[in-house]
C-alpha cells in the first residue's frame, strides 16, 4: 500500500500531504475540482488533497466524488442505505438505473457463446 508523502503542489510548489503522483494543494485543487463551490461528502467547504483528482465525466475531488455517489446520478435521489454503486461506480435510484453489463453481455452473446467462453470475456472486460 501507497504511504502518505510530503509532496510539492505541481501547480505553485507549495507543500502538500498525499497520496497521488500528481499532488494539488488546497487552492489548485479548488480551481480543478468542477463540484468546489459546493459541501463535500462530509459536509466540509474544501477540496480533499489526500488522494488526486478523479477524471470521470467530470473532473472531481476525492470528497466531491463521494458525495455524488451519495445521490442517483440521474435525479439527485439520496442514495438507499442497501443501495450499491452501477458498474461505471455512480449511484443510480431504481428508476434510473441502467442495466447490468454481465446481464446484457450474458443476453446478447448467449445465442452464439457457450456459457464457459462469456464467463470468459465477463472476466477480461472488468
């Protein structure tokens, strides 16, 4: 496992605790993170700096990203205390939610696949 590290800031040279290879104090983060000017996953006003930023349709902080896996990425509903991430790792209520890749891989390859050979590619894809 990774050790957190004393790291400059690649944007302005600043020192910052962390875990990421590309490190971002506080501020650089903040102009980075497209969820800045809203409360994180644990109800701060900041950016976490501890981990880099994820790259997903958006461009987010650790804390940032957690709270939008708090709510369907749809609608906004808050997410169930049962309720599990979707493959790409959002939230996603009953309504909204897509479906299952093994579930649709099974259905559109079972016709021309045995079940040993998509178990197969099941397991490559994720």
């Amino acid at each position: 496992m990774n050790k957190l590290e004393h790291k400059k800031c690649l944007e302005c040279y600043s020192n910052v605790t962390t875990f990421s290879d590309s490190p971002l104090c506080n501020i650089c983060i903040k102009t980075k993170c497209e969820l800045s000017h809203m409360k994180d996953s644990i109800g701060r006003n900041c950016c976490n700096t501890v981990v880099g930023l994820v790259k997903r349709k958006y461009c987010l902080c650790i804390g940032h990203y957690k709270m939008l896996q708090s709510y369907c990425f749809v609608c906004g509903e808050a997410r169930k205390y049962d309720g599990e991430l979707s493959y790409d790792n959002y939230y996603y209520c009953d309504e909204h939610k897509p479906i299952d890749r093994n579930e649709l891989l099974n259905k559109i390859l079972s016709p021309v696949l045995n079940a040993d050979c998509i178990g197969i590619i099941v397991s490559k894809i994720k």
